[in-house]
C-alpha cells in the first residue's frame, strides 16, 4: 500500500471524524477552511491507503453480550495460521500477533448461552496450543466509544464545538461511554436480549455500517431495501438509544508510532479504576480497559520509538500508585483491527 505522511490538514481530518464520523464533507471543510472537494479528497486518499477508516459499532452490553479478551499461546511457527484463522470468524474484531508466538484476540458473544461454545469451540484441538486463556472486559477508559487521546489533538476547541453543535445528538456527539455504573456490581448487566428484537432493517443498516461507518444514505438505503427516509429515521434511533457509536481506527504509523506493544497490569483492587482513568490521560495509551484474570487492567500502547516505550513503563507507569506488576509484548502484526482482516503489506 502506498506510504502516506500526514500533514495539518490530515490530522485536523482525523480529529474531526471523531467527533462526528458521519459529518459531512462540507460540514467538516467549513471548520477547517478547506473547500468540501479537498476534504473528500484527503479521506478518499487516507481511507484508500489504510490510515484511517470509519466503523459502526454496538455496545455489547445493550446487546446482552460481552467482550472477550482472549490470550493464546502457541508454538512459534503455529502462530500466525492459527491468528489467521481466528481472524476469520466473523465474531473477532481485532486478531494481533505479538513477541514470542502469541495471540490476543478480542471476540463477541452473548454473555450466557454462547459461552461455553466460544471458549470450546473456537480453536482447534493441537498439541501447538500451548495455553489459552479467556477474560471478559469489564469497563473500558478508553477505546471504542473514548478517543486515544495521541490521535486527538489537532482541533481548536472551538472548532471542536462547531462540529459538536451541528451534530446535535448525532453519531459520536460526545456521548457518554456506556451505561451508568453501580458501585460492586460488574459492568455485565441483565439486560433483556435486544438481539431477538432488532429487525431486519436494523440488521442490515448495522452489517453495513460495520464495514463502512460513512456509508451514504442511498448506499444503506440499497443495502436495506427501505427508503431513504426510513433509514435515517431508524440510524437516529440506534444512535440516540445508545447501541450504535461510530469508531475512528487509525493506523498510528503515519502518525509517527513506530512501537505498538500489550501491557498487562496487576493493580491494587482499590486502585483500579484510579489507575485505569489516569492510563486513559496518556497519550501512549490507545486502549486500556479492566478485566477478569490474573491481571485485572489490559492496554494497548502506541510509543514513537522503543525509547519512548521505555520511558513510559519507567515513568508514565512507574509513578502510578497501585500498580504491583506490568508484563508487556510487542506487536509483531495487526491480523484482524476493527472487524477488517488486514493486508500483509499494511503491517510491519
């Protein structure tokens, strides 16, 4: 794919699209001072290279279903088919290869019935596997529906508020992430199971959203089989009820990432959510969230170099209070990111 380097522009583009992902060209062209046709062009540009793409996605917890972080570890050579596979399942969004022959994988399913089935069934049954282990994520502080703050800054904060009050309560309109939290009860609630009354309209609108979060009104119109009208009524309502958000995904390389790496953190039961909000602040954290397992916080960091990675686990982590033990693994390859199996050429 071709190498791109980002300027200004681009990155006031990818701020802007997650503040609104669904803004239009011409909205988003009359906050930057751009004509509309330039910032068509520049996200075609940055789309079509793999930097960027705009995704719809649901909240699990609206769903009934949970999140599962799984760790798999293989022997070295068994890695990247097995990671290959598993990015295959259409309940993966994101397969990473990483150091040493393991996989990380996130998957999907409902919180009850499908256990058992994902846990069982989703990995062949070899000698090669060395040890699997599956974890639901409980709270996520950033992520999803909460921007990594690294790729976040290019906006004024009035531009910010231009495009946030033209959106209304439209798509990625600085909602609030999730659903109110109780104190001692697990972020995995009772919900009634919104699978078995979404329709066929609501199934359609989301499998294409999924692919292509920007997707026009016509296109989903078409993939529907309802009108215009009808489909905008309807997207309104799942974003406004809070089960579909609009993610930016971002390859942090052009932005002058060179080091991506898992972090597992053991905190202090009392620290924990402290911890995981602070991580959240950093700009060398791309997503961190609190888990089940030995470790109980998981993130993603994005470093320029492996001396920016050393001196955060030295200083950005060393001076957070709580943290007992860290364990990390560089990334070797991006499989699966955003529910899209990713070229060979687009990794390192």
């Amino acid at each position: 794919m071709e190498t791109v380097t980002l300027d200004g522009l681009d990155r006031a583009l990818l701020h802007a699209l997650h503040v609104d992902g669904r803004a239009p060209f011409r909205r988003i062209a009359e906050v930057l001072g751009v004509s509309d046709q330039t910032v068509a062009r520049r996200y075609q540009r940055l789309r079509a290279a793999g930097v960027v793409r705009v995704v719809g996605r649901t909240d699990a917890r609206l769903l009934g279903q949970v999140d599962w972080l799984t760790r798999i570890r293989c022997v070295p050579d068994a890695a990247a088919p097995l990671a290959e596979a598993l990015a295959r399942r259409p309940d993966t969004s994101w397969v990473s290869l990483l150091s040493g022959g393991e996989i990380v994988c996130n998957a999907r399913a409902r919180l009850r019935p499908e256990r058992e089935e994902l846990l069982l069934g989703a990995l062949p049954r070899s000698p090669r596997v060395l040890s699997v282990s599956a974890h639901y994520l409980l709270r996520t502080y950033v992520g999803g529906q909460v921007a990594w703050s690294g790729r976040t800054s290019a906006l004024t904060d009035g531009q910010i508020g231009r495009l946030r009050a033209a959106a209304g309560t439209g798509p990625t309109a600085a909602k609030a992430p999730g659903l109110p939290h109780v104190p001692g009860v697990p972020d995995v609630p009772d919900v009634p199971d919104v699978l078995d009354v979404l329709d066929v309209l609501d199934r359609a609108l989301l499998a294409a959203l999924a692919v292509d979060g920007r997707a026009p009104l016509a296109a989903l119109a078409a993939a529907s089989g309802s009108p215009e009208t009808t489909v905008r009524r309807r997207l309104a309502a799942l974003v406004d009820g809070g089960l579909l958000f609009f993610d930016v995904d971002v390859d942090p390389r052009p932005l002058g990432f060179e080091v991506e790496a898992f972090c597992w953190l053991t905190v202090a039961p009392g620290r924990l959510a402290a911890v995981g909000r602070a991580m959240a602040e950093h700009p060398e954290v791309g997503f961190v969230a609190a888990t089940t397992g030995p470790s109980n916080l998981v993130a993603g960091l994005v470093c320029r170099d492996t001396g920016a990675f050393y001196d955060y686990l030295t200083q950005g982590l060393g001076e957070l209070e709580g943290v007992v033990a860290v364990e990390t693994a560089p990334l070797l390859r991006s499989v699966k990111r955003a529910g899209m199996i990713m070229p060979s050429s687009n990794n390192p």
